[in-house]
C-alpha cells in the first residue's frame, strides 16, 4: 500500500483519521501503532515472516534501551547487542548477496546466494532504531520504558517506509502528550496534498521521459535526448523524494507529530556541500551525529578530516544500494566536496552565477550514477552525453521527446524554484489582509497553467471555479466574508488532488523511487 493509492487514500488514511479522533487521548498511541502494524502487514503481505522481523526488532530494541538506560557497567554490552542485531539484520537482508557476487569472482569460491527480498523501508527504520539506541547510551534522551509508545514511534506509517528519518529526541515529548487543533490539522492536509501533486502530477510525468529511454535503449540515443533523460531523471527522484516526505511530514502534523523538514529547494544550490545541505537532511544529519563526529570530524587535522568524510560518503552511497554504482556515487561525493573544500567552494559561493553552472552540471552527472546500476551502461550513457558513441538510430528522436515531454520539463523546472511556494505564501497573506477577495485571480491562473499543460478539455471547467468561488465570497454577509476568505486556499487543494487521483485513476501511479533502497 502506498500513499499515492486509492486503497490509502480513501479506504486507510481516511478510517484510521476517524478511529485516532474517536478513542481517547490514552489510546490513541495503541490505534496508531495498530494502524501501523496493519500498514506494514499489507506491504508484507508476500513475505509475512518480515512483519514477525521488525516486530522482533521493536521488542529487542525496548529491552536493549530499559537496560542500557539502568547505566550501569553493562550498558555498553547491551548498546552493542542492539546494534549487532540492527545492523546484522540490514547487512543480511541487504548486502550479503552483493558480497557473496563479489567473493564469487575469486578462485575456488562459489557461494549460493541467499535472493532474499529486502524488507520495506529497512534502510530508514534501522537507522531510526539505532539512532535511539546510541541517544539512551548517550544521555541525550531517556530511555522509553512503554512498548506501546517506542512501537509507536519505530513503526509510525507516515515515515515508516521512506523517512524522514526522525530521531526520538525529535517526537518524545509528542509521543506522550500532544494535541492536534482544527488548524494544524488542515495544514498537514494541505501539506499531504502538495506533497502528493508532486509525486503523482509531477514526478511520475518526467519519469515517463527517463522510461521510454530505458525501453529503447541508451545506445539508440541521440546526445540531446540523453541530456533531456538525465535532467528528467533528476527532476523525478527530486519531485517524487521531497513529494514523499511532504506527504509524511503532512500526515504526522495531522495526528499532532512535527516531524523534521527533509528538502529545501536543493537544486538552487550553488555547492555540492549546499546541496547536501537541502537534499534529505534527516540523513545528512543521522551521519554527521553517528559517524562523522564520532570519527573526528575536523578537528584532528585535514588529513583526518579528509579520510572521516571518505568514510561518510562511502557509507552514504552504500546506504542507498548495495550495488558499485552506489558506491562509485558515493566516491564522486567525496571527491566533489574535498575539492569544494579545499580550493573552488568559496569561489562558487560567491560568484553565484557560476555555482549554478557547476551544480547544472554535476548533479546530473552524479544522479546518471544512482539512476544505472549496470556501469557498462553507464559508458554507454555518457558516450551519448559527450558525442564519442555510436550514432543514434533516429537522428532526431530529441524533437519527439521534446514535443512529448518538453512542457513537463519546463513546469519542473520552475517547481525546482522556490518562486511558486513564495507565491502561495504571499496569496495566503495577501487573503488574510483583504479577507480573500484577490485569491481568485491566483486560482485562475492555477487553473488556466493546469488546462494548457495537461491539454485535456476534461478540466476546462476548473477555470470556472474561482469566479463561482467569487460570487459566493460577495454573497455572504460581510461579517462572515473574513472567516470564508480564511477557507479560499481550499479550491486550489481540491484541483490538484482531483488531478491527482484522476491520474492514479489512469494508471499513472509509479512506485516510490526511494522504496528500493
């Protein structure tokens, strides 16, 4: 089940919504974990023994935790059991075949390999757990003496998956007391909605792109459709990633959790190191806390330094496959952020322009490495990038692409910037200033930009919304009109969750990049 399905949207969210608001404040931790447990239990539905694992793994975590927070001379003991079984878990399910592959190329060595399916989101919630952990052992938070309240916390639905990765320290005061009003509600809704219009209205419409090159063939690609893809490719990992989180920061605000932003407009960096900045920052932050600092960091020097951020770097692009594409990802990383570090990083910075070229540039180039894992095909790709390969088989196929998908690489193109959250912003202020009687013109430009790029008549009748919306503002007496302008950026919701479940409704529902890793 995944949160861009019917099944989710209308069936799941929907009555768990209801049963969270019925029950009691004492129990609405139990309804979320069983919620949770049901969540997972369908995505498991194949292999239901790995429902049995990450359940075992919250009982072994709780007990690890209560002893380690006794801090006595066995903490440490029980710091490493817990992690031993963490990561022991995630190595096998994980990374054991790509070792035994790799062992098997020696002489004299022919492992069987285990094919073992990897466990939902086990990327994420080892990590959580760990995190945990290493906090208790720490002293930073306390340790959670509530199996109800730590399952709650391990298996909450909304980033259960594929993050944010949440430290305890992040939801403890929330997990035992919290509230959820009328507002904070409806602005989780809002984020869940904007969230799924960037995975299934966006994301999935420039993975189409990256698809159909797949399906031909990198070898029968011009240079220019090469480019198209890999700027495609980019733009989809970032529109269904960052849709993904907004749609799991939303749902957690609508059940009283504030979960940590995980985007922030990445591709307007002008630095490798910036861009790690804004792009999945629950993850930067979990290796900087747990293995970078813990290395060193900088302060033992440059060379250490230099040698803790190969660490990290190699570690990051292990973490999301187990695969020497990853890898490879992980070293060009590396090597884009020493050179930042210690020769042209103050020059991009300041010279923004320029910044902007380079990250044009390299974040393409290190996605093509994350997007295939084969690296004989990876040649091929970049031999059409830089014009040395074969010729192409249609000379011309980039003018196909182009009139197919060139409108959806333009509008993701302006959705990278932060101009339109900036606007709806200032259409927010700007309602609650003059009680919504301008929003309307903000709407119809919505619904015009909508009807011209989908070019379907079937939402023609969007742009008559916003003036029917303005005739009932101006029907209503004026000491209510100030409470109706406060609901005017309601419209725009509805328009793109109706596309939205119109497009799932078709069929152009992809899954979720990051459920892979």
């Amino acid at each position: 089940m995944v949160f861009s399905s019917f099944e989710f949207l209308f069936w799941f969210l929907p009555f768990c919504i209801i049963v969270y608001m019925l029950v009691s404040k004492h129990a609405k931790n139990l309804v979320l974990l069983f919620f949770s447990i049901v969540f997972y239990a369908y995505g498991a539905i194949e292999t239901p023994a790995y429902l049995w694992l990450i359940l075992a793994s919250v009982v072994i975590n709780w007990i690890c935790g209560m002893f380690i927070g006794r801090k006595d001379s066995h903490q440490k003991h029980w710091l490493i059991v817990g992690l031993v079984w963490d990561f022991g878990n995630l190595f096998v399910f994980k990374y054991a075949d790509f070792f035994i592959r790799n062992l098997n190329h020696l002489p004299l060595i022919d492992l069987p390999l285990t094919n073992l399916i990897l466990p939902l989101g086990i990327s994420f919630f080892t990590f959580q757990i760990a995190s945990y952990l290493i906090d208790v052992y720490r002293g930073d938070v306390k340790v959670e003496y509530s199996l109800i309240d730590l399952g709650t916390y391990i298996l909450l639905f909304p980033q259960l998956i594929a993050g944010p990765i949440v430290r305890f320290s992040d939801v403890q005061t929330e997990l035992h007391k919290r509230t959820v009003n009328r507002a904070e509600f409806f602005d989780g809704l809002q984020i869940f909605i904007i969230g799924l219009g960037k995975k299934v209205l966006l994301a999935n419409r420039l993975g189409s792109l990256w698809t159909d090159l797949q399906n031909v063939g990198y070898e029968s690609i011009t240079g220019k459709a090469a480019w198209m893809g890999i700027f495609a490719y980019s733009m989809q990992l970032y529109f269904d990633f960052s849709g993904y989180s907004q749609m799991a920061i939303g749902m957690g605000k609508m059940f009283g959790f504030h979960f940590p932003e995980n985007f922030n407009h990445p591709y307007l960096s002008t630095t490798m190191t910036e861009f790690w900045r804004r792009w999945h920052m629950t993850l930067g932050t979990w290796f900087k806390e747990y293995v970078y600092f813990p290395l060193g960091g900088n302060r033992k020097g440059k060379k250490r330094m230099y040698l803790n951020m190969f660490v990290v770097w190699t570690l990051t692009g292990f973490w999301h496959g187990a695969d020497w594409n990853f890898i490879l990802w992980g070293m060009l990383l590396f090597a884009l952020l020493s050179v930042e570090k210690a020769w042209i990083g103050k020059t991009l910075t300041k010279q923004k322009w320029l910044g902007h070229l380079y990250m044009l540039f390299w974040i393409p180039m290190s996605w093509l490495l994350f997007a295939i894992s084969d690296l004989k095909q990876i040649g091929i790709y970049l031999s059409k990038l830089f014009g040395y390969g074969e010729p192409a088989l249609f000379q011309t196929d980039y003018i196909n692409y182009w009139e197919t998908y060139g409108k959806w690489l333009l509008i993701g193109l302006l959705f990278c910037t932060a101009l339109p959250q900036n606007i709806f912003r200032y259409m927010k202020k700007r309602t609650k200033r003059t009680s919504g009687q301008y929003f309307w013109i903000g709407e119809t430009l919505l619904a015009g930009f909508v009807c011209i790029s989908a070019q379907k008549w079937v939402y023609l009748p969007l742009l008559f919304i916003p003036f029917l919306r303005e005739y009932a503002y101006k029907s209503f007496p004026k000491r209510y009109r100030k409470s109706f302008g406060k609901l005017f950026w309601i419209p725009e919701l509805v328009v793109i969750f109706s596309l939205s479940c119109y497009c799932i409704y078709r069929g152009m529902n992809d899954p979720f990049l990051y459920f892979r890793f």
